[in-house]
C-alpha cells in the first residue's frame, strides 16, 4: 500500500467517524421528538377509551334492548347527560 | 392613538394604545385602574419587554377591544402607596370614556390567565354570600353524594387563610377533589360520574377538560358564578392538581381535610392549607400579588395535555368570534352554498348542518320547509341559533356536537343513524384537526349508512398559493386531493367536485372554494359462509 493510498483510507475512516459522530446526535434529537409525540399520541388514548366505555356502559347496553320506544329514551337520556 | 405623558418633565409611565412605557422596571407587581377600579395587574419585569425608552408592558389581548375613548389610568403598587401615574389618557378614536363590562353593563378585570372574569371588588356582599352558599353546596354535594374528597382551593382557599375574606379581584371559586385513581383513564371515567351526578341534582354545567368540570351559579345580579371542580389525583409518584399544577406533595397535606372560614361560612380545606398554597403559589403565598402567574412545569402540563385535553382547543377563540365578528355576520344573507344544497334536495327532505355557527344556512333551509338539526360545539353559536329561530317562530333542533370528543360523535351518528338526515357542512373542515377530521368522516359513515348525502364546502389549497381564509389562526385551506383521499378511505365516494371563487367565512373573496358531493354506500354484511367439515 502506497502512502498515497494509506492517506487516502486514513482520510475516509476519519471522514467516516466525523459522519457518524455528527449523525448520531442529530439522530437522537429526531427520534426524541419522534418519541415525545408518540407518547402524546398514547396519552390522548385515555380519553379515548373513557369515552368509548363510556359509550358503551351507557348507551349500548341499553340499545340492546332493541325496544325502540326504549332506544329513543335512552338517547335524549344520554344526550342530556353529557 | 394618542399619548398624554404622567409627569413632566421625563414620565414615569407613558399609556398608550399598545400599552404601558415604564422608564424602569420596578420589582414589585403594579395595579392598573380605570376610573377607580380595578382592571389589571402586572409584573413589569415579567410580563414587559425592553424597548427604546424603557420597558413596554403591552396590554392584555382581552382589554384591546374597549381601549377606544378617554379614561383615568392609575397605575400604583399593591398598597396604592406609591403611584406611578393617575391621567387621564385618550386611546383610540372614541369619543367616549372607556368602559369595560360585559353586554349586560356589568364591569369586567382581567384575571390571572389573562382572561376577563367580574372581580370580588365590585360583588354586593348579598351576592358574595350567594357565591359562597353556592361554593358550600358544590362542596357538600361532591362529598355526599358523589364520594369524593372535596376541598376548598387557589384564591378562595388563600383569601380564607390569609383574611378570612375573598381576596379582591378574583373572580370564581374553585373547588378540587382528590381522586384514589391513578390512571388518567379511570380518573376521566370518575368525572364523568361526578358530572352525572351534579346535573342530576340540578346543577348547570361545562366540561373543560376530562377532570374539570366548571358549575355555573346563577346569582341575583344576572351574572353567572363559575366554581371550578378541579381532580387532583397522583400517577407515579408525580401529584397532579388542575388546572396545571404538578409535582411533590404529600396526601397528608389533603387528608384528613379540615375545614376553614370565609366571610363566616365553614368550608372543607386541606388538612394542611399553608402547605397547599406554599404548593400553588410557591414561599411568597403570604406576600399580596395581584399579578401572579402560575410557572407550572413544563412536562406536567404536557402530560395533562395528553390525558385530558383536547377536545375544545379553539373553543375560547370561537366564543370570541360568536361575540364579535359572528355576531354581525348573523345580519347576513344565507350563503350561495346553502342555496346550490337546497337545490338538490326534494322538497322537505330533513338536513343536518354540522357546524352551523351562526345558523344563517340552517335558519334559511328551515323557512324553506326543511326540518333541520343544527349542530355546533360552540355554546355561544348553539345560544346565538337557538335565540334566532324562537325570534322568527321557526322550528329546528340545535345539538351540541364536539367532533374532537368521540363519545359526542358517535351519539350525533346513533341518532342521524336512526333518524336520517343528508349532512351538509359549510366552512366546517378547514376549523378541524386531522382526528377531527377523521371523527367527522366516522359520523358521516354512521349517518348516510342507509342513503343521502353530505355536501361540503371548504378553502381549498390547490398550490396557487392563495391567502389564509378569514378568521385567521381558525381556519386553513385543504387540499381537495387529500379531502377526497380521506373520505375514500372512510368509505365514502365523492360524487362532484369542483374548485371556483366563492367566499370564506367573513364573506370575503376566496379565489379557490371547494364545494362536493359525497355519499356513502351502504356497508355489505357478510354472508355465512358454510364450509365443508
């Protein structure tokens, strides 16, 4: 090998390491940000499943009843109660 | 605008339309009175920004609206000792003195979150005594009849301590609980039971969040009294209380709770209120500061975001809109759009206009014979439509419907899915955020299950570069590409589609308007299918 071209591999394994040292914090950053919405996101899936159980504690079990005089009650019922 | 200077020949304090110029900033928090009374407070070193000339503190955006006329402005510290300017001050172009008070004439303060709310200062002691009644009864009925530790807190809790008195300018009580949950999911659940169990007592209600619902007290001088119950709860170790407070405290400073006297009536508090308040508003709780601020922790208020907000993000921006610019636009024709839907519906077919605001549309199709529902998540809009229709004896029914609460969305599809309607929706999808959005198409899906259609009308952003429909911050341009993608991939198909000049929601030309057609075929049930053993 050449010095020349021991220069130049020494060179690329230099530039390679700047790469992936520069790359890696700016990677983190990204998925940190990535990370911090997507636990947002699963926040926001408490209300989500209260007002489904919600619905379904309140409404659907009655709805089941299938008596439509009862159904109508029911949801002016609902309706007022939230 | 026009400036008067406080004192020659260098002011101290120079009032202007844009606010405050203090030579300095002095440390200490400054009252600001119009006329005598009480209007705002502030830290200049907090709340000011440095500007050639000293230090601009700008005014509140809520006060702007009635900064039109002439009014004696006193700025002085808390004890009124030390004054830094009593003037009379013309602002704006009015001719008038500046007066700020509500539609019914009743005077108004900014509070601590910038907010406009009626202060203790300027309540009769008769109706003070209906606050605190009202404050005692909430706090009864949270504990009797809904289970659940009430106690007496912020303003209330440190006027009691402090004076045995409310102290001047707050506005409202507030009352918290503290829940045995420790998941936002069981914590919202057991709001929602509370909110139940109020409304069935009689009390008239608001949910601001999924753990606070605000009571609204009916009081002998017209004006409503909002008692704010807040949940305090704990989840992993971290103790939440809202509005956003957050961080170490021990149940022992709740538990057992004890009580205290405000204005001689007995009310439940935390068995240790020093260490309550020294939480809320840090060591300086004993030193009067009309213009504190809440510095909550950042990822506190984030994680209550994320559990248990969400859901009526621009609702104060809207109440703002129905009370200003709404209000004149109630005086309006109905739309070319209500017109271009009128036209393709047999006469006295039943429509729903999901996000009538002003209800102009929902209004005119109602005197055209067709039986409506009005739906709209702004109460104000809901008040303003309601009023109208008793005004010009027309029937229609006005419903809540908040398209970023699930529960609202799939009760609004329950019932058009029972009763149908076609959907028509004006202006409605540029105020929506994607989960709106997506809320919206599941509604549709529900209601046009068995036929009828929905038409749309919506900024469209064909990549024209078009300015920002009005009213600006609250509604955006949509690609129709997109719109079309997400109604697809709901189901739907769009019959018509077509982008043309038309105008935004102020009436004001927008070069690019989609209007479209959209139905929804309905859903195939599956076929047994045998097969062979």
């Amino acid at each position: 090998m050449t010095t020349f071209t021991r220069t130049r591999a020494r060179a690329r394994i230099a530039q390679d390491r700047y790469r992936r040292l520069r790359r890696r914090p700016i990677g983190v950053r990204a998925r940190l940000a990535v990370l911090e919405e997507e636990l947002q996101e699963s926040r926001q899936l408490n209300r989500r499943i209260t007002e489904l159980v919600d619905v379904v504690a309140e409404l659907l079990v009655l709805v089941d009843d299938r008596d439509e005089e009862r159904v109508r009650e029911v949801l002016a019922q609902y309706r007022a109660s939230i | 605008m026009s400036r008067v200077l406080s004192q020659a020949p260098a002011p101290v304090v120079t009032v202007s339309g844009d606010g405050l110029l203090l030579r300095s900033a002095p440390a200490e928090p400054q009252v600001v009175s119009f006329d005598g009374r009480y209007i705002w407070a502030f830290t200049a070193a907090r709340d000011g920004r440095s500007v050639p000339g000293g230090v601009l503190v700008e005014w509140p955006p809520v006060l702007r609206r009635f900064l039109d006329g002439t009014v004696r402005v006193r700025v002085a510290d808390v004890t009124g000792d030390r004054v830094l300017h009593d003037q009379e001050v013309l602002l704006g172009a009015g001719d008038g003195r500046v007066q700020v008070v509500d539609p019914q004439g009743l005077p108004l303060a900014v509070d601590k979150v910038g907010h406009l709310c009626r202060a203790f200062d300027d309540t009769a002691e008769g109706v003070r005594a209906e606050i605190l009644t009202g404050t005692r009864r909430a706090l009864d009925d949270l504990r009797d009849v809904c289970g659940v530790e009430a106690y007496l807190n912020y303003g209330a809790l440190l006027g009691a301590v402090r004076d045995g008195a409310m102290i001047a300018h707050d506005s409202d009580t507030d009352v918290c609980y503290l829940s045995r949950h420790t998941s936002p999911a069981d914590i919202i659940a057991e709001s929602y039971r509370i909110q139940r169990a109020l409304k069935q007592l009689g009390w008239t209600l608001l949910r601001m969040s999924g753990g606070d619902i605000k009571l609204l007290l009916p009081l002998s001088d017209g004006r409503l009294c909002h008692i704010d119950v807040f949940v305090a709860f704990r989840v992993g170790g971290t103790f939440y209380q809202l509005g956003n407070r957050s961080g170490r405290l021990l149940d022992s400073v709740i538990l057992p709770v004890s009580t205290i006297t405000l204005h001689g009536v007995e009310l439940p508090a935390p068995a240790d209120p020093e260490a309550m308040l020294a939480f809320i508003y840090g060591p300086g709780w004993r030193v009067p500061d009309p213009s504190f601020k809440y510095a909550d922790p950042v990822r506190g208020v984030r994680r209550l975001d994320g559990w248990l907000r969400g859901f009526r993000t621009d609702m104060g921006r809207w109440t703002e809109f129905h009370q200003g610019a709404g209000r004149r636009l109630v005086r309006g024709r109905r739309s070319t759009f209500a017109k271009w839907v009128d036209r393709q519906l047999p006469r006295g077919a039943p429509v729903a206009e999901i996000g009538c605001g002003t209800g102009r549309d929902a209004l005119w199709l109602a005197r055209r014979g067709h039986p409506v529902i009005a739906f709209d998540f702004s109460r104000a809009a809901r008040a303003a439509v309601l009023k109208r229709a008793r005004h010009r004896r027309l029937h229609l029914e006005v419903r809540a419907l908040i398209l970023n609460e699930l529960r609202t969305v799939l009760l609004a599809g329950a019932e058009l899915a029972r009763d149908p309607h076609h959907l028509a929706a004006r202006h409605l999808l540029g105020c929506l955020d994607d989960r709106a959005r997506s809320q919206l198409w599941l509604l549709c899906r529900m209601a046009l299950r068995g036929g009828g259609t929905l038409f749309l009308e919506f900024s469209a952003d064909t990549g024209v570069g078009a300015p920002d429909p009005e009213p600006a911050g609250l509604v955006r341009r949509l690609d129709p590409d997109v719109v079309r993608r997400e109604i697809e991939a709901a189901g739907g198909r769009v019959v018509r589609a077509r982008v043309r000049a038309g105008v935004d929601v102020l009436g004001h030309p927008d070069p690019t308007v989609c209007r479209m057609r959209v139905a929804w075929t309905r859903p195939e049930h599956p076929t047994s299918r045998r097969t062979a053993p």
